[in-house]
C-alpha cells in the first residue's frame, strides 16, 4: 500500500465514516485494531487497521470475525476509554505519507468534549498505530500507541505516553503535483517499464511505490511509445487526477492462479490480469485476504513438517536406546540355565565360592562358569539368578512393545508427511487438527474466542475413471479413515500401496456387477502417485473389497489391516495420472454420486 493508494482510502472513509459514531473497539492482535462504527448512512460496519510489520493496512471487514483475547489488550482498554462512544469528525492523508489520521471527538468522565487522533502509520517494519489527544494549542500529546518506541529504538523520534506526538521523517521526494517533465530526466527512455526506471520515479515522486511507478511508465508508454520525461510527467499528473476524482476504479492484480498480487486505486492496465473493485478497501482487503491465506499456507506447511519431522527424528533415536536396551536384556536365557544348573548341582558349590564351573546339561555338558555371591549359598544364588532373569524377561517384553509402537507411531508420521505433499489450506488444517488429537502438537488457547468452532470435513480427491467410475482419494489420515470405514460400501475396491505411505483409495462400485480392469489400473496409478512411491517404476499396490479392510481397535487414524488382496505393479508416468485428475468431479457431483 502505497501513499496513491491511502490517497483515495482516505477519501472513501471520509465520505462514509464522517459522523460515525465508534460503538465498540478491540484488539485481536498485538498490532491491530477492529473499530465497530455506526451511522444513519452507513449502518453498522467493522473497520480494521493493522500496523502489522508486513501486512499493516485499513480496510473494512465484510463478513471476517477476528478471534480476541479474553482479557483485553492495555492498549485497547485506553482507546475504550477515550474514544469508545466518540464521534469519527474526518479521515485525512498528510500530503501523500503512508499515514491515516482519524480525528475523533468524545466526552471524558466529565462530560467535557475532547479531541483526539487515532494516526495509522503505514510504513513496513516502522508501522504503528498511535492515539494522540489534540490539545487546545495546536500540540499533539500521546496517550499510548500499538508499538512503543523509545528513545535507544529510535534516533528520531520516541514514541511514548505523555510526550508530544511527532510525525514520522519527511520523505524528502516532490509530490506528484510539484514535479517537472526534468525530475524524471533519470529514467532510461529504451529501458520502457524496466525495474530500474520504477524505481527511479519511486525515489522522485512521494508516496510511491513500485506498483504505481509501473503503471505511470505503462500509460506514458502506451501513450507516446517511449519513456520520455515529458511523457512520464504528463501520464503521473493524470494518474493522480483519476486517483483524487475517482474517475476509475480500483483493482487487484492478479496471477496465473488467480490470486490476487497487489491492489491500486486505480486500473492496472499494467498487468495482463487484473479484476476491478467497487472500493479501494475492497481491492485492500482481497489483497490481503489472499495474501494472509498464501502466507498461512506456507507457514502451516513449514510448521507441520518441522514438529512431524522432529518426532521422528526423536523416535528412531528411542530406537536405537531401544536396541541397546534389548542387548543388555537377551541375557535372559542364560541368567535362567545358570540357576537351574545351581539348583540341581547344588551339593557341588561349595559355599563362600565366587564363582563355579558346572556342566551344562542343554549344551552335552560342557562346563559353564557361573559367577556367585560369596555371601549366599548355591540355592540363593539361584534365586538370585532367577529373579534377574525373571526382570529381564519383564523387560525384553516391554521393549518388543515399545518398539512396536514406536515403529508404528514412525509408520504413522510417514503417512502423515506424505499428506503434506497437499499443501492446500484446507488439508494443512485438517492435518494440524489431526496431529493435536494424536498428542503430537499443542491445541491452540481458544479461551475467551466466541466458543468452539467445529470445523467442517474436508472432502477426498474425487475424480472419474474412463469408465465412468468415480475414484475417491483420500488426501490425510483423517479422511482415509473416513472414506474407507465410513463412506465406502463394503462392495467398493479399495487399494493401497504396499509397504509403504500413501493415500487410501476407493472405487465406488455402484450398481455396477463388475469394475472393469482399465479403471482399476487408473485408481492403482493414483494410489502410486498419492503416496511416496510417486517416482518409482513398477510399483506395487495391492487390490481388495472394502469389507477385507479392518482398522484394530486403538489404531492411528490412516491405519488398516486387510486380506484377500491381488497386488498390480504400475508406473504412475505423469501423462495418465494428469489425465484421470483433468476429470475431477465437483463437489456437488461428489455428493450426489452415494
């Protein structure tokens, strides 16, 4: 968001929130803000402002519920109680800064009127928002701020309780409607829309940024053919006049997905893809709704892999302590032939020996040195020697069950890594729910939210074979559990990699007598290319009815166990699975086809 963009916000919250009355304030983060305004025009709506050191901007909220914490925030209390009830008198821009100011008027305890400022500094790993009271002699003196900056923090100014309120450092740059055709003399007039002749009109004009910088040198382009100085002056002087009258739209860019870029109080001719807005804050929060989600995306998905890969990382070290633990206890056997030598040659140990030779009747008698306790005769040191082994056949059967279920808990997170191979926001949730049920990660605080929020199921792949079957892939161990032991007929065939992680699939049988051998093959390549055997040749998967697969009782969610299986071995080469998954039914065919 740059200073053009904040231009025509200011001007669109001027329009609607003069005369609002501020009803209500909260704080769902450190850094921002949710301002529940009212008026006769405007009705009853949410404004949103974040000083977020990424994503700081102000839109308003459609149909977005921020979880808050239980206990309100200090700084939040403090705008409660100074301007909660108060009336919005303006929204303003200084100049072309990055800042929003929202002058406000409220009665204190007394039911004298005041004067405040809530100032939206908009300025990267700087931005802050700050609650000002304006004093009688033109002075600003801070009530507090979202971020408090000190005087060690910061050369130029300190941002604190009880001192004046100075604005942020002066740019130094013209605003558009100060320049000449000569402050664009730096841009490179052969180098059209390049990266370095943006960011020469980005260091000349005030508050702008590279979008806007690119969308000047387009339309000066496109107007004269080149990037001549009399041209970039002539496009950014009627840029900023469609900005200040809202002569056009804003917009969002967008990329080959769809998904939006970056925002502009204005068309983004500039782009090859661009969708228009009614509103700037419309266009400021599809932005940041898709950049939120990208962002959410990617963190979930590094997060997830961290704590399953540090799991496993501490499980096959339980191993290996496992291992060594079962070395020192295979001495079992041998611990209990000693003491039922010593009981039955027990006239021949003399006593106070340390130590004896007897002949090993289960080895053709040869001698066996057996070490005693000096202080015990021949049948306590046989007692002895049982209840060691007694304890080390306790402890060897204790071992073989760790190791089966850390062996099993290894084979779980397998599945599970594999399921973070669908880095889509719905399954990285479902796999995050999933590890918080098994006791792998933390549930989050949701005190104080609203109350709990079931989350609706996500739905497996869902595609249609050549045959016109439908084949469903399961995308987590969650909905493998659900497609196999809850959805599937017992008729359907069911299939799975052998031996190793990978998705559950299922072929709906229907009405159908028989499934032909052309739609098993494509399920088979999918149950290869969904699990980690995806780059391998010759893959082996085996194929059974959904009534030979059973889940033990106890089991990780994605676990089964079945018989009467046939096992193909396929290559999941990418033209065929690419074409089985171009016929991806739609949600509401996946839901009509039961």
């Amino acid at each position: 968001m740059d200073g053009w963009t904040l231009r025509r916000l200011a001007r669109e919250l001027d329009d609607a929130l003069r005369g609002a009355r501020i009803d209500r304030i909260y704080q769902p983060g450190e850094r921002d803000l949710v301002l529940a305004v009212r008026s006769a025009h405007l009705g009853a709506r949410r404004l949103y402002m974040s000083a977020h050191q990424q994503f700081a901007r102000v839109h308003f909220l459609a149909d977005e519920r921020p979880d808050n914490p239980a206990t309100p925030p200090m700084f939040c209390v403090l705008l409660r109680k100074h301007i909660e009830g108060g009336r919005i008198l303006r929204v303003t821009q200084p100049g072309w800064d990055r800042v929003l100011e929202m002058e406000i008027e409220a009665l204190d305890d007394l039911g004298d009127r005041r004067a405040y400022a809530l100032i939206c500094e908009i300025m990267g790993r700087h931005s802050n928002i700050v609650l000002v009271e304006e004093r009688t002699d033109g002075s600003r003196l801070i009530i507090d701020s979202a971020v408090r900056v000190s005087e060690e923090m910061s050369r130029y100014r300190a941002v604190l309780p009880g001192i004046p309120y100075l604005p942020p450092p002066p740019q130094r740059k013209k605003p558009v409607e100060q320049c000449a055709p000569e402050d664009f003399l730096g841009v490179e007039p052969s180098a059209g829309a390049s990266r370095a002749n943006q960011m020469a009109i980005v260091e000349k004009l005030a508050g702008t940024g590279p979008v806007t910088a690119r969308e000047i040198l387009h339309r000066a382009i496109a107007r004269t053919g080149s990037a001549e100085p009399t041209s970039i002056h002539r496009a950014a002087l009627d840029l900023a006049a469609a900005v200040d009258e809202g002569r056009e739209p804003a917009s969002v860019g967008l990329d080959d997905v769809g998904r939006a870029v970056e925002c502009a109080p204005f068309r983004l001719t500039s782009r090859a893809r661009f969708a228009e807005c009614e509103t700037v804050s419309d266009a400021i929060r599809w932005l940041f709704a898709d950049t939120g989600e990208s962002l959410r995306q990617s963190r979930l998905a590094r997060e997830l892999e961290r704590t399953v890969r540090e799991h496993m990382d501490r499980l096959r070290g339980k191993l290996v302590r496992l291992e060594q633990e079962w070395e020192d206890a295979e001495a079992e056997e041998e611990l209990r032939i000693k003491a039922e030598l010593l009981t039955a040659y027990a006239h021949e140990v003399p006593r106070g020996a340390s130590e004896v030779e007897l002949p090993n009747y289960y080895d053709d008698n040869r001698p066996l040195r057996i070490e005693l306790d000096p202080a015990l005769d021949a049948i306590a040191n046989a007692q002895r020697l049982f209840r060691m082994a007694a304890k080390r056949k306790r402890a060897r059967q204790w071992i073989e069950a760790e190791r089966e279920n850390t062996l099993r808990d290894l084979r779980y997170l397998e599945d599970v890594l594999q399921a973070l191979a669908d880095t889509s926001l719905e399954n990285l949730e479902e796999v995050r729910r999933e590890l918080q049920a098994q006791g792998f990660l933390a549930r989050a605080d949701r005190r104080g939210t609203g109350g709990k929020r079931r989350a609706a199921e996500s739905e497996p792949h869902a595609f249609r074979s050549s045959d016109g079957f439908v084949i469903r892939v399961g995308r987590n161990n969650v909905q493998n559990d659900r497609l196999t032991f809850r959805r599937a007929d017992k008729r359907d065939l069911w299939l799975h990699v052998k031996d190793a992680p990978g998705s559950h699939v299922v072929i709906e049988r229907g009405q159908a007598d028989e499934i032909p051998e052309r739609t098993i093959e494509e399920a088979a390549a999918l149950a290869a290319y969904f699990s980690r055997m995806r780059d391998s040749a010759n893959v082996p998967v085996d194929v059974t009815e959904i009534r030979h697969v059973w889940k033990p009782n106890g089991a990780r969610p994605g676990f089964a166990l079945y018989d009467h299986q046939r096992t193909l071995f396929v290559t999941p080469e990418r033209s065929l699975v690419e074409s089985i998954m171009s016929r991806t039914l739609a949600r509401r065919e996946t839901s009509d086809s039961r």
